[in-house]
C-alpha cells in the first residue's frame, strides 16, 4: 500500500469521526494549516539558498497570471 494510500485511509478514518459542522470547520483549517506551514518551509529553503529574495517577490506580486481562455477570439 502505498503512503498516499494510506494517508487517504487516515483521513476517512478521521472524517467518520466528525459530527458537528464547528468540527469540520476545525478539521478543515488543520488541513489547511499543514499545508501552509510545508509552502512555508519550501519558501524559507529557497530563499536560505538563494534561489528566490525580494526582487523575486516583488516580480511574483507584479505577475498577472491569468488562464487566456480566448474569449477575445470567439466574440462575434
């Protein structure tokens, strides 16, 4: 079985055991807050290493990275 396998299995295990909406809202931002803190950890490497500092940032925030959908070339 492999490890995503298994974390599928915990967090089924973990959700019959919720019963209130104010208990899933809690499980819902642990999830969350897992995640955000593994980004955060990536981030913090890349920038010890030198990968990304303020200018990267500051290109991140002026980035518009929209999905071209083509909506201008289906306009009649």
């Amino acid at each position: 079985m492999s490890y995503s396998q298994m974390a599928q299995l915990e967090l089924l295990n973990a959700l019959n055991n919720i019963s209130s909406e104010a208990e899933l809202n809690e499980f819902k931002n642990l999830v969350a807050n897992f995640f955000a803190q593994k980004a955060q950890k990536a981030i913090d490497a890349l920038w010890d290493e030198g990968v990304i500092n303020e200018e990267t940032i500051e290109q991140w925030g002026a980035e518009h990275m929209r999905t071209p959908y083509g909506y201008e070339t289906r306009r009649p």
